[in-house]
C-alpha cells in the first residue's frame, strides 16, 4: 500500500552519558529532596499550630509573617514534590522490562512536567483576537505568592527572582508546544485510540528526558531560592517569635495573676485547679512550638 507507513512499538535506547546523568541525578533527589520534604511538613505544623493559636486569642502578628512562612513552606514542599514525582518516573523507565512500560513512563513524565508547571507558573493563554489572558498566571503560585513575598518582603531576592521567572518563561516557548499535545492524549485518552497509540510508539526517549533536564534545572534553583527565602524568613520569624512568645507569656502572668486576685475561702479549690491547668496549657504549648511533631 503505497504512502502507508508501518508503526511498531520499539524502544529506541538513550545514549550511555544520558543513562548515567539520570541514576546521579534521581538517586540525589531521593534521598536529599525526600528528607528536605519531611522537614517542611514539620515546618508547617509548627506555623499552622502558631497561627491557629494566635487567631484563637486575638493576637494579630503584624507584617503577615507566619502566613507568607506557610505560603513559602507550602511552595517549597510543591517543588520538592514534583521533583520527586519525575525522579520516580525516570526510574521506573529505567528499570522497565517491557517496551510499553518505558513508552508509559515517559507519558507521565509529559504529564508530570506540563501538570507541575501549571501548579508552578500556569500558562498564558491568547483570546479570540490574539490577546493574552494572564488571569491564571496572575493567580499562580510563582507570580501571586512567591513574587508578593519577595516584591513585599524580600527586595534583595528580586533579581534572581526575575532570573527564574524568565527561564520558567523560555521554558514554555520552548518546549510546550509538543507538550500540550502529547500530555492531553496522555490524560484523557482520544475516541480515536489510534491517535493514542501512534504518539506513544512515537515518543523519542533521548528527547523526552532532554525536555525534563532543563525543567529539573528550574526546579534546583527554585528550591535553593526557597532556602534562601526561608533563610531570611526564619530570621525575620524568630524576632517575631521571640516578641509573640513574650506576648503570650504575658497573657498568661496576667491570668494566673487575675486567680489569685479572685481567691476566697470558697472558691480556692476550683481556683487552684484553674491555676494548674493554665500552667499544663503553657508548658505544653512551649514545648509543642519547640517540637511540633510531638
């Protein structure tokens, strides 16, 4: 049949430096990034346990200093989640067996890497008349969060801010354009399933993962950009703690000093009793600040 051109599944290896540059790659984000992701959880408990109190009793932290730390931890655990999300694919299509598991694996690295950086930065779509519409971009992590923090309380961090923001940028013209469709066929399949399988057999393997380097690159600065964040947050958040802590322990001196003002004969007892669980509350507060995983 003249003009028909035969399609198989095959699996076109990678090259050996490639191969090699992967298991480094994945194994460092395995074990560093997945340790660093467990600290930011307990991070956030911390901040969530601090701002729940607070709210509780009215008191209003000044410079929104705890709710742009959960925001950040909250980014940070993001990126650190999608990077461990495409190091478990690699490795998976490394470790395959069966040509349709690599072919599979590289399907959700697409879908990984379009899906990320639509969480990261979301996408600036054109209108009608060839418009762009940034409303979803301005609502993105990236611009609206991370850019306010920085733009509010981090200027010194603007310039390598930009820096990331315009590589994220060269990243989308660059690569999603075979993206967008194979990450849809990937998702939500085709009623002409053939459409499906013809991308799939179709993937090249060298240049799927020479898509996912440069986005993993994105992601190290991203997450060093965090520390860098949190570094001076922490700073900022350990003066305000100092300052809360003094506040809250001022609270408390206050109700303790209010009980004993209020003893009489009669109610002594359920005074003293009032007493000893405010102090249980305080101490176990504290020690609940310095170890939130308890």
């Amino acid at each position: 049949m003249s003009g028909y051109k035969k399609t198989t599944m095959r699996n076109i290896p990678m090259t050996k430096e490639t191969k090699t540059k992967l298991i480094d790659s994945t194994e460092l984000a395995l074990d560093y990034v997945a340790k660093s992701v467990d600290e930011v959880r307990s991070f956030i408990k911390k901040v969530e346990l601090m701002t729940s109190f607070m709210k509780e009793h009215d008191i209003d932290p000044e410079d929104g200093i705890f709710e742009n730390l959960e925001k950040l931890l909250e980014y940070r655990m993001l990126i650190g989640l999608i990077f461990l999300d495409l190091a478990s694919a690699t490795r998976a299509h490394l470790n395959s067996k069966y040509t349709y598991e690599k072919l599979f694996s590289l399907r959700q690295i697409i879908v990984i890497i379009n899906e990320g950086y639509k969480q990261i930065y979301n996408f600036v779509k054109l209108g009608e008349n060839g418009d762009s519409i940034t409303k979803y971009r301005n609502k993105s992590f990236w611009y609206k969060d991370i850019g306010t923090i920085v733009n509010n309380s981090l200027p010194e961090l603007s310039e390598e801010y930009n820096s990331l923001t315009k590589k994220l940028d060269d990243y989308f013209n660059e690569n999603f354009p075979s993206i967008k469709k194979q990450r849809d066929l990937s998702v939500h399949y085709d009623k002409k399933a053939s459409k499906v399988y013809d991308m799939s057999v179709n993937l090249n393997i060298e240049e799927t993962f020479k898509k996912m380097s440069p986005f993993l690159e994105i992601l190290t600065g991203m997450f060093r950009f965090t520390e860098k964040m949190a570094s001076i947050s922490q700073k900022i958040e350990r003066q305000k703690n100092i300052e809360m802590n003094n506040r809250l322990g001022s609270i408390f001196s206050d109700l303790e000093r209010k009980i004993k003002d209020s003893k009489t004969g009669k109610n002594i007892e359920s005074l003293n009793k009032l007493k000893e669980l405010i102090d249980k509350t305080k101490k176990e507060f504290f020690n609940k600040i310095k170890s939130p995983n308890t």
